[in-house]
C-alpha cells in the first residue's frame, strides 16, 4: 500500500511556563486527501522552542492527552545564545482516532514555540521508521541544513523538520527545494523560533540529501539551528487476512489472478466511515 498524505495542522505558540495547546486532528487538516484522521493513520508532531541559557534538558511534550507520543531520533538542542530545541514524536490512531494532538508549554514566559501536526496513511504500523533517523545542529547561523539520508524500501517516504532561533521576528524560510510539500509557522518573543517540515513522496534510490534552508532574518553568530531526517516505511503491498495455522493467527496475503499472474489484492473494511485497508 503506497503513502498518503492526509493533511496538516500548524500554529505559533505563546512563551508559557505552564499550560498546554492542542491541533485539531478531527476536522480542519489541510493540504491532504481529508480534513480528519482515520484508524491506522500516523500522526507526527513537531515542537519546536527558542530559548537561551544553555538549557539542554528543555523537556517538550507531545502527547495524545494522556500518554507521549513515541520520540523519533533525539529531543534536539543547538546551545548559542539563541538556542533552537526540537522535537518530534509519532503515534498511530487506534479504532477511536484522537481528537487533537496535544503540546505542552514552551518553559519560559520569554521563550516563542511553534507546533505542526502532519498525518500520513498507508505507514507500516510494525515498522513506521525506515532506517534510523538523522539529526543535525549548527551554531553561528539560522539557515539550517537538515541531514541526509538513505532510505532502504521501495515507495518509502523522506520526512526533514528544522527549527531555527533567533530575534528577528516572526520570519519564515524560503527555498526549500526538493521535497513535495513544505508546511511552517514562526512565532516572536524575546527568543523567536520559526520551524518547517517538508516530505518527498519520490524518492527512488539513493541518498536524499536537503538543501540548506534559507531564512529572511539577517544572520548572526549567536543564532542557531536543529534538524532531522527520517523516512517513513510503506504498509506491505496487498493488504492480509489472518489464519489459524495451528498454534497463532498469522498474516496471509490475499491474491487474485490478473489474467496472466496471480497479484496480491489489497483488503479493505469498512470501519464506520470509511473503507480502509487491514492494517497486517
């Protein structure tokens, strides 16, 4: 089963010391096939804070509400005088799917948030990440270059998210080639941060290596930047029943015959709004 892209959500965050904020997962995505998650799709939120004081142990939530969302790489820190932290999480959306995917506060009163939501169908629930992650920092500079990688399964997807802190205000970048879609927000405070994520739904073979990112604020050696690389692994191609084979249910591929050879078939149901493919 190939990829698909549902939508998304983004939106600037106040500096806070305490409180939450949420993005609609139910209604209002954009940029995709539905406005709403279903079951089986991956949500990915990305967090992102500019702070200063060499604060390393920034703990950024994501979660559902309740329980957090699984961390992908690292919680990302790049120490300069304006520090950009990152984070990026996942979680599948069971047969209730969530209502909203949850972020915690930015820690400071002075320190400017952004937060993204980006929901995938069709991701191999066994195994969402392809290879492991990538990650990159830089210091001196807000233009970052999110890491290269090399995905290993025919019709993965390449996912790059980078953060950049500084003071020039709410400022988002620009020339960000090579993927199929970029989504961003920037929020300012006394520490501004301003944060993207992009995905290419083509890559073939190969290494992907970004581009660097380019930003309108005018550089400066106490400004700093965070990234991540990862790929996404497609569902398995044809969709599954389970059998009995004596001692477990195991996945069985359904196959039909074409005409000249016998393919496999993906398996829908229907669970209560829309038909979707087992997810085996």
């Amino acid at each position: 089963m190939a990829i698909e892209f549902v939508g998304y959500a983004v939106a600037g965050k106040t500096g806070a010391t305490s409180g939450n904020s949420s993005l609609t997962l139910s209604s209002g995505l954009t940029g995709g096939i539905a406005s709403s998650v279903a079951e089986g799709d991956l949500v990915v939120g990305f967090f992102s804070v500019g702070s200063s004081g060499a604060i390393t142990n920034l703990n950024l939530d994501i979660t559902d509400g309740t329980d957090d969302y699984a961390l992908i790489g690292s919680q990302l820190f790049s120490n300069d005088t304006y520090e950009a932290h990152l984070r990026a999480a996942y979680k599948f959306m069971g047969s209730t799917p969530d209502a909203s995917v949850v972020f915690g506060p930015t820690r400071n009163a002075n320190y400017a948030g952004v937060t993204l939501a980006m929901v995938f169908r069709g991701v191999d629930p066994s195994a969402p990440l392809d290879v492991t992650p990538t990650t990159a920092t830089g210091l001196n500079t807000n233009r970052p270059t999110p890491p290269a990688i090399t995905p290993v399964t025919s019709g993965a997807w390449i996912v790059s998210a980078a953060a950049s802190a500084h003071n020039g205000g709410a400022q988002n970048y620009y020339n960000i080639s090579g993927f199929t879609q970029v989504f961003g927000a920037a929020q300012n405070d006394t520490h501004d941060v301003n944060m993207a994520a992009a995905y290419k739904d083509d890559w073939a073979s190969g290494e992907f290596t970004p581009s660097q990112w380019l930003h309108d604020v005018s550089d400066s050696t106490s400004f700093s930047w965070s990234a991540l690389t990862f790929a996404l692994r497609p569902l398995g191609s044809g969709g599954n029943i389970k059998v009995w084979n004596g001692s477990a249910w195991v996945a069985k591929p359904v196959k039909v015959w074409n005409g000249s050879s016998w393919v496999a078939k993906p398996v829908k149901r229907w669970n209560g709004s829309a038909w979707i493919t087992t997810p085996y």
